[in-house]
C-alpha cells in the first residue's frame, strides 16, 4: 500500500470543510467598501469583544493587517522595534520598508523569548537628527521562535515599558490562538495590553483566507482608509467573513490536539538530538540537523518520498507544522518513518 501524503509544511495549508463551506455558501453579504456587508461586520464585532478592543478591520492576509497596524502607529521614517526573527521583517518581502516606510531595529531572537531589559535600552527618544522609536512590536505565538509563546509577564512588562516612553506595542498574532490555549491566557487579557494586534483566521483555524486589526475606534477607523490605499478594499466579502466566523467559534479548542500531536513528533524525533521536546508549547517543530550530521533538502527530499512534505528554513533547518487537516493516522506514519530518516 502507498504512504499516505502527510503535509507538514504549513498550518496555512487547511482547506475548508463542509460545514465551513455550508456557512460561507449561506453568507448574507454586501459591499464592504461601502461598510456594509453584515456578516463582515459580525465578525469584526466578534473580534473586537474577544479581545476587549471597541473595534476590528477585516483584512486580506496577515502581511496586510500587520502594515495596517504599523502604519497607524510609525510615521515614516520613524522606528519600530522588534526581534531579528519577527515575520514583519523577515517574511513579509520589505513591506515595512518598501510600503510602510518604517525603520527599523531589531533585538536577537532566541525563541519567542524576550529580554524587556534589552528591548527598553533600545528605545531611542525625539531628538534633533535621531530616528525615533513609535512602536515595539512582538509575535504570539513566534513563527520562526518555533511556536514559542512569549509569557504573559513578559508582555506585561513590555506595556510598562511602553508605557514609559510612549510608544505604541503591537502583537503580530497571527496565532495568538495558539499561545492562548497552550498557556492558558484570555484572549481579553492578550487584548488589553496591546494598542493593536492583527490575528489571523487562515493559520491553524481552518479559514481560506483573512486576517483582523484589532485596536481603538479612533484608530480602526484610520486603519479602513490605509487598508484602501494597500488594495485590501474587498467587496461582497462576507463569504469569508463566514468562514472566519466559523472557524473562531469551532476551531480555536481543537488546537490542543495539534498542539499533542507536535509534541507526539517531537518526542519520536528527540533521540536523535534533533529537537527538544520541552520546547514545544504549540504547533510548530523546528528540526535543527546539526547534531544528525543531515542536511536539510537531502532529509526533506528523503521524507518527501514517503509521502512526508516539510519546510526547509535553512542548510541543516526543517520545520513540521501540525493543523487540522492531518489524522491520526498520518500522524502515526511521520512517527514510524522520521526517527529512521534521521540515524
Ligand atoms: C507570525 C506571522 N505573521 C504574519 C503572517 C502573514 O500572514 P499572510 O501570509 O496571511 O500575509 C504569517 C504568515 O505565516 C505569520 O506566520
């Protein structure tokens, strides 16, 4: 019998289901330039209370909704801090440079660790010819950190120094959901120590597209006029505002099984000194081959022949990401084949 096909590459990979198809097919909609489709405007309602914020904006993609958030709060030119490893300036092709104007300066990533003491000597007050610092931004759960999820006193921490010196705090929480129910910690609670957030429906809850800013009414209100001129103006858009709302009200609890299930992997693939299974809090499992001697196209290469696709992030990195489109039995299969691929 064939292997079957496990895909691990992304959590973005889900396609919808049935039921969420049913809910998008029975949308009632209308045009959202016009700010009137209702079921846009359920969720976004429904956000905003998850978070305890007055407001949200339903946006395209993650890339979009964070350069909506930054440019709320840096004018250009001006600066914005955050770790090396952060999607906004690793993955989102330059968009805070080339679209948003930003500089920026990062602190090393370890994780999703974060030295607040670090991060407050950082910041760099107006002066006469210095860049100043408007907005610190941090990622929850982190992406490349290895779905590591920044704890709360941390983030606590972080708004005091904030507050201090002024500066706006943004969390890219395109998996907040993640850090959520792996630690434990409301939403609201996440929600009151942020002036903005951008979290995503299409990473782990199971949406085909889109992604909120969440934030004040003054500024979501500004945040509708940038998301025009970035092209996120949609139209009959609540197909998939229903599928979003769908996928909040069904998909967020289930996350702990991905979350055992990255565990499950990580402890099977542990032996060979390839990953710390302690590590792993949510969804994602960065292997580091250093330690095995492998190389990481010839491993995905080899797991890619029976039928186990992986993401390879560098020369000895590959990264196994669990969602809700994987079974038992898939996940069975990367446990019986993996271990050897690495002795
Ligand atoms: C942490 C994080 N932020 C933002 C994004 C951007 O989302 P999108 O691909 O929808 O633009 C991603 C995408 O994977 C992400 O992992």
């Amino acid at each position: 019998m064939a292997d079957p096909v496990v895909d691990f590459r992304s959590d973005t990979l889900t396609t919808p289901s049935p039921a969420m198809r049913e809910a998008m097919a029975s949308a009632v909609v209308g045009d959202d330039v016009f700010d009137e489709d209702p079921t846009i405007h359920e969720l976004q309602a429904e956000v905003a209370a998850m978070f305890g914020h007055e407001a949200a904006l339903f946006a395209p993609s993650g890339t979009m909704a964070n350069q909506i958030a930054l440019q709320l709060a840096v004018p250009r030119g001006d600066e914005l801090l955050c770790d090396a490893a952060a999607h906004i300036v690793s993955d989102e092709i330059g968009a805070a440079a080339a679209l948003s104007g930003l500089s920026t300066r990062t602190w090393p990533a370890v994780g999703a660790d974060v030295d607040v003491a670090v991060v407050e000597s950082m910041v760099r007050p107006e002066g006469f010819v210095a860049v100043p610092t408007r907005a610190i931004a941090v990622e929850q759960t982190h992406n490349r950190g290895g779905g590591g999820v920044i704890p709360l006193s941390a983030l606590q921490d972080l708004r005091s120094v904030a507050d201090r010196y002024g500066v706006h705090l943004h969390c890219d929480g395109a998996r907040i959901w993640h850090a959520h129910v792996a630690d434990g910690v409301p939403l609201a609670t996440y929600g009151a120590l942020f002036d903005t957030l951008s979290v995503c429906l299409s990473k782990g809850l199971g949406a085909p597209v889109g992604s909120l800013v969440v934030g004040s009414a003054e500024r979501i209100a500004a945040a509708r006029k940038l998301r025009k001129r970035l092209g996120g103006g949609m139209r009959q858009a609540g197909i998939l505002a229903a599928a979003g709302l769908y996928a909040l009200r069904h998909n967020i609890g289930r996350l702990a099984d991905d979350h055992a299930r990255a565990r499950r992997l990580a402890e099977a693939l542990a032996p060979a000194g390839v990953v710390d299974p302690d590590r792993i809090r949510t969804n994602i499992v960065p292997l580091d081959l250093t330690k095995a001697g492998l190389d990481g196209p010839a491993f995905a290469a080899a797991a890619r022949e029976r039928g186990i696709l992986t993401s390879v992030l560098g020369p000895r990195l590959v990264r196994l990401v669990t969602h809700l489109d994987q079974t038992d039995e898939g996940i069975a299969h990367a446990e019986a084949v993996l271990p050897a691929l690495l002795s």
